[in-house]
C-alpha cells in the first residue's frame, strides 16, 4: 500500500490563510454595499472540490429563525469562488493535497480506518478554523462591513460543530 507524505498542518493552514487573504481582497468591492453577517469555510476533504468559502450578508433573503445561521447551503453567497464549471482558484492546490492525504485512510481497514478518517477530518477543519482566527484573515477581513453579530465558521456536513469555538 502506498502511504501519503503526512501533511504539514501547520503549512497547510499558513497556506489556506493566505488563499484566503487573497479572496477576501478579490471580494471586497464586490460586496462594498453589504454588511457581512459571517464568513464560513465548510470542508469535505473527501471530496476533491470540497473546500469552499461562503458568506451571509444583511441583505439576504435567509429566515434565520427557520433555518439557523449555519444552514449555509441556504446562504445567497454560499460557495462564492466557484463556478459551474470550476471550484475556487486559489484553494484547488491546498484542497487536493488535504484530500490525497485524507484518502489514504479510506484503504484501511473498516474499524481503524474510520477512526482515523475522522481524526483527519477533524484535523483538517481545525486548521480551517486556525486559517480563518490568522491576522492574515483578519486584515482581508478589516477591508468589510460587518454587522454587530459577525460571527466566523468553520465545518464540515457532516455535524454542525464551529470548529471556530476549538481555538483559544
């Protein structure tokens, strides 16, 4: 069998926070006339396009009361950086070398491998959270409206956990 390199999460994170950096800077006059709720990063990192950036604005048409903040699939700016037929630039490198390391647990067997594909998953969205508290964030962030109630995100589909609440 052969074993990925492990992945240098500390990099990876420097990495996708200044990805992300990047975006932000792309997206600042885009959204100059809203006034962001919350920007969310929502990682599946066994998909191979599934990292994606996502924003909440104060003009949405988004019943929070039915659907809870964090319904960002319901967001008008969920998955902003992609496009019908491209995933967003700036990630796809960060986004295949987490999903190739994540993949190597997949060929485990039934039991260790799902412990550990857990263990990676949650590694991985940890560092997103770690990306999106960076100052580097933080600075693209600076250039944005934001509502008293600004809030950062950080998850997966498959629990609605904030791994934003994980960093100190």
């Amino acid at each position: 069998m052969d074993q990925q390199p492990p992945l240098d999460l500390q990099e990876w994170t420097r990495k996708l926070a200044k990805c992300i950096h990047l975006e932000l800077l792309c997206w600042r006059y885009r959204l100059s006339v809203d006034k962001l709720r919350a920007f969310a990063i929502v990682f599946a990192p066994w998909e191979l396009d599934g990292l994606s950036l996502n924003f909440l604005t104060d003009r949405e048409p988004f019943d929070e009361a039915e659907c809870g903040k964090w319904s960002i699939a319901e967001w008008r700016l969920c998955d902003f950086t992609s496009g019908p037929n491209t995933f967003w630039p700036y990630g796809e490198q960060l986004a295949r070398e987490a999903h190739e390391w994540y993949t190597q647990f997949e060929r485990r067997d039934s039991t260790s491998g799902a412990v550990a594909r857990v263990g990676a998953r949650n590694q991985l969205v940890l560092c997103c959270a770690k990306a999106l508290k960076s100052l580097e964030v933080a600075e693209g962030l600076s250039h944005f409206q934001r509502t008293d109630d600004f809030a950062l995100y950080a998850g997966h589909p498959d629990e609605e956990r904030n791994f934003v609440d994980d960093i100190a």
